[in-house]
C-alpha cells in the first residue's frame, strides 16, 4: 500500500509515469511496479498504456501538466543538478512551477530536508518520507496548479529562515533582471527571497532575454542561476556583472561551472 501511495503520488505530480523509470526510481523490480500499479488502474486512479500508466483526464490539471512536458528533459537536467547542490538535513523553500516541481522529485532520495512550500504537489511530494520536515503555506489554493498565494501565504513564511530558496521564474533579462506572469508569483518570491541565505533560480534557456508582466528581483539578488544552456552573450555579462553563478546543467547527472569574472 505505501509503494502505491507513492506511485500515485508521483503519477500526479507527472501525469505520466513508465514502468522502467518506477522501477529504477524505487529501486524494486519491473514485476513488483506492475503488481502495485494494477490496483490503481482497477481503482480508475490510473490507466494503463503501453510500458507505463498515465493519469485519467478527470485528475488531470492541464495547464501545470502541459507545462510539465515542455523543455522537458532540460527541466530534469536542470532539477538534477540542484539535488546535487543539497545535501541531507538542507533547510529551504521551494515555489510552485513545472521545473521545481521536477526539483522535488530529483531530491526524492534526500533525508531529513526541511521544505517550505506553497504547493501542495511539492509537499505531497516530499512529506512523510525520510524524516522529511515539510510545512506548507496555507490560503486558496489556485484553480491551476494548486498553489497558496496572497498574504496568509506571505505571513507563514515570513516565520522561517532557511539556507535556500529554490525558485522558478518567468523570464531572466539582461537589463529589467528577473520578472514573472502574475502580481502574486513576483510578491510571494519576494518574500522568500528576504528570508533565505542563497537564492537559487531554475530556469531553463526558454526563459533568456524575455519579459512578464511584473518584476521579481534584480540580478543582483540572485546568488545560483542553474539552467541548460549558456545564456547568450549579454545575459551572461549581466549575470556576471551582478556576480550570479551559472550552473550549466549539462546531462541528468552532470553540471559544470560558468566562472564569475
């Protein structure tokens, strides 16, 4: 039942879920998955396809899934390379996004993190499993990707200070530095920023040279900006300027360094 629960937990977090990679993921064999996905699919809490099992359209929040297959395999090069950076018992608040989303699952494998969270994806995702502290910011959650923003949210983390904040990221520009979609994302990152040491930024390289709506921070404030791809030339001499980190997330389990001149 628990292999279950966590085979549930994590089909909803991706929407879709192969045999092979549940096998590698809980260390068990490619018969025991089958043995445990059967009774989520008798349940229509899953369906089978073939090789794997997806989540039935009735469960589906399309907008945070969608987003979860675009850039894809760069969001997991990118979460890959952040697991790597934390270590056991790391204190840090994560936000709501595709790619922190992808974050959470690469540190499946952490024990003893204490999470701040505004999504409830997040937090199921990494709760109650290896001694994992995990405390979520309470108010309406979004239609869209069950997310709490507004002031409660703002308030119940502004009573922790943690190492990191892992945080997506609408667009990185060169001059108008880091800015997102809504009025809410950008205060809520805000927020966490003022109540972190290290502030570490994912985004993958769709997000260079863009703009949104509302600005978050300037480059300055960023400490780590882990993405897949070197930005292009005056990106790059901003950050290096503002003397942000660039970790180039080169494969699943690789990274290397962009020295600060």
């Amino acid at each position: 039942m628990v292999l279950q629960s966590e085979i549930l937990s994590l089909l909803r977090l991706r929407g879709s879920c192969s045999i092979n990679e549940l096998s590698e993921l809980f260390n068990v064999s490619g018969e025991t998955i089958r043995r445990n996905v059967k009774p989520l699919v008798a349940g229509g809490l899953a369906l089978k396809v073939h090789g794997g099992i997806v989540l039935p359209e009735h469960f589906q929040e399309a907008p945070i899934l969608r987003r979860m297959h675009q850039q894809k395999e760069a969001k997991k090069q990118i979460s890959s390379s952040v697991a790597q950076l934390l270590k056991h018992g790391d204190t840090f608040i994560i936000d709501t996004g595709s790619t922190t989303e992808y974050v959470a699952q690469a540190l499946y494998q952490h024990k003893d993190l204490t999470v701040v969270t505004n999504s409830s994806y997040i937090a199921n995702h990494l709760a109650s499993k290896n001694k994992n502290r995990v405390f979520m910011a309470g108010g309406e959650l979004r239609a869209h990707d069950a997310a709490a923003f507004g002031a409660g949210a703002i308030e119940f983390i502004q009573q922790f200070e943690v190492s990191y904040a892992i945080l997506s990221i609408g667009a990185i520009h060169p001059t108008k530095g880091c800015m997102d979609y809504q009025l809410c994302e950008a205060e809520f990152s805000k927020a966490v920023i003022a109540q972190v040491e290290t502030v570490i930024v994912v985004a993958d390289a769709t997000k260079f040279g863009l703009t949104r709506s509302v600005k978050v921070c300037e480059l300055a404030q960023i400490d780590i900006l882990v993405t897949d791809s070197p930005p292009p030339l005056e990106l790059e001499q901003s950050l290096m300027d503002a003397g942000v980190q660039v970790i180039i997330a080169e494969s699943k389990d690789s990274f290397k360094f962009v020295e600060s001149r």
